[in-house]
C-alpha cells in the first residue's frame, strides 16, 4: 500500500495536466478526422447518386424553385404527389396501372427529388401548394384529381383548400393529415428545428449514417411487407441517400407540423370528394388519429383499411391502391 502511495506522489501535477491535454487534443483530432471524412463520403455518395439517377422529365421554372415533372397516359388529368424524401419514381407501379386510364402527371415536390427550392423559400404546406399551383398554370393544366402519398397527401389537402378550382378530386393514400403527437418511425430522425445545424448534418455525418442504418430503416418503413429487391434503384430509393434530398426532407419536416395545426382545422370547408385509403398495419403513420380528421370534416368522403398492409401503399399494393382510386373519382359525379 505504501508503495502504491509512493509511485502516485511521483506524478506531478503538470504530468497529469500535460496527458490531460494530450487526451483532449487526441479526441479533438478524432472528431475533425471523422467530420472531414464524413464531407468526403457524402461529396462522393452525391456524385455516385448524381451519375446513376438521370431526370426522364420536363423542368418548370415557378417562384422559389423549378419543378420536374413527368407525363404517361391518355384520358382525365391525374397528378401524383409523393411523400416525404419521395420522388416520382415512388409512383412506377402504380403509374404504369393509371396511365391506362388517366393523363397521369408525376411530380417531384419542391426539393424532392429533381425538383429544386431556393434556400429562402419555405417548405410551408402553403408554399408547396402555392409553387404546384404555378407550375399547373405554366403549362396550361387547368384542373386534375390528384393523389397524395403521406406528407404528399397533406400537401394535396392543402392544394384543395387553396384552389378548389383546380382540384377535382383528391385521394389519400396513408397520408399526413394532423398533426404528429409522437414520432413517425425512422423519418423522426429528421426533424432539425436549427437550419444550420441542419445544412451541416446533412453535407456531413447524415449520408454515412443513412448507408449504415439504410436496410433497417426502410424495413421498418415498409413493415409488415418487405422492402422489393429493385426500390433502390427503379423505386427511387437510393436518391433520398442524397445530402439535398437530407436537409429538404428536414425542412419540410420541421414545417409540417405548424402547417398542419392551421390546416386541419380547416378540412371543412373541402368542397370535392375526397377518398382515404391506409394501410391497417402502417407502422409510421396512425390510421387511428390520421383518419379521423378527414373522415368527421369532409362531406363527400369515401374511407378504407387495408389488411396486413403497411405505409408504403403506392409500391405494395398498386393494384389495391389504383381499385380505390378509381372509386373515389367515381364520387365527382355525387357533387351537388
């Protein structure tokens, strides 16, 4: 024991000072190492997404960004509006079913995708529908049924309240329609309130994490189906991989929440039909507080569940998803 106290009175107070700091500055060079990798890995994931996705649409040019687009089909304007870090190629399945029926129209929301939002415009509900509004007035679509998925379907119960006359009809498939009182499965990961913050996960630690938690992630997105083999790449999914894609997923995540405490109190006053359609296992959204707020407000409305289905209804369940589809436009002819 006396030995042991000997040898701790040896070490002077500035030895321990000195390996304190040596500790300090070999943990401070660790964390600068792994930031500065963090950037490399991103840049390169970006130019490898950049190479391996090419726009197969039209770009419009609207007020706070440029819209990509896409158009199949033959018959009444149909638009599809993806979900949050969605782009069009979410909806391939499901648009190669309408295009039979439809003039389908797919587009890539502000900062999703192809599309681009300046850095000062808002990724407010109300801002979205106002920038999806401009482009249909660009190139000359008058009026449509249009189809949300998720936070799309919020945007699209936006588009209805702020120009009911372009809007014929609108279908919701699993869609953000209140609210969140909880969280929403792996997608809570991107609720960043701090816009620097924001930017400098998302050109950092954001896209390494994402490709190591990326198989999880979607399993549980998907959950109760599987994930298809092909959703990276026909599907789209490898794009939200992209740093872009990051920090406007992020805004519109922190935006959608003061969006939707104003919209919801307004379902009311929705004139067209208007359709919703879950899936009854839908691990990210509830169907059980997502539902209601449509269903209880709106006058002309058809609503459904799907058993053992999950939230990513437009890629599991095209055929199901393009049935009801159909019988929600159906309701037009019900208008008064």
């Amino acid at each position: 024991m006396t030995d042991s106290k000997n040898t701790l009175s040896l070490v002077s107070p500035s030895t321990v000072s000195l390996l304190s700091m040596h500790i300090f500055f070999f943990v401070l060079a660790f964390i600068v190492l792994t930031i500065v990798v963090s950037f490399l890995v991103t840049k390169r994931v970006d130019k490898k997404i950049e190479a391996g996705f090419t726009p197969q649409g039209h770009f419009t040019p609207v007020k706070g960004g440029v819209i990509h687009w896409a158009k199949q089909g033959d018959g009444p304007a149909l638009v599809l509006v993806h979900g949050l870090a969605g782009n069009t190629l979410n909806f391939n399945a499901l648009t190669k079913r309408l295009a039979q029926q439809y003039t389908v129209y797919s587009i890539d929301r502000p900062g999703s995708g192809f599309s681009k939002r300046e850095r000062d415009t808002s990724a407010s509900f109300e801002k979205q529908s106002e920038m999806i509004v401009a482009w249909m007035d660009n190139i000359h679509l008058e009026k449509a049924f249009f189809v949300g998925h998720s936070m799309g379907g919020g945007i699209s119960l936006r588009l209805a309240l702020d120009a009911p006359e372009k809007i014929t009809g609108v279908t919701l498939l699993c869609p953000l329609t209140a609210p969140l009182t909880g969280g929403a499965g792996p997608l809570s990961m991107l609720y960043i309130p701090n816009e620097g913050l924001r930017k400098f996960i998302a050109k950092s630690v954001a896209t390494p994490y994402r490709m190591k938690v990326g198989k999880k992630h979607m399993a549980q997105i998907f959950a109760p189906e599987p994930v298809p083999t092909d959703f990276a790449t026909k599907g789209g999914g490898a794009l939200a991989l992209h740093s872009e894609c990051f920090f406007h997923s992020s805004s519109d995540t922190v935006a959608a929440q003061k969006s939707l405490y104003k919209q919801v109190r307004q379902y009311g006053d929705i004139s067209c039909p208007v359709g919703i359609l879950y899936g009854e296992k839908d691990a990210i959204l509830d169907p059980k507080s997502q539902m209601p707020p449509v269903t209880t407000a709106i006058q002309l409305v058809l609503s459904k569940t799907l058993p053992g289905a999950g939230h990513m209804i437009p890629i599991t369940q095209p055929d199901a998803c393009m049935a009801f589809i159909n019988e929600t436009n159906k309701l037009v002819s019900l208008e008064a």
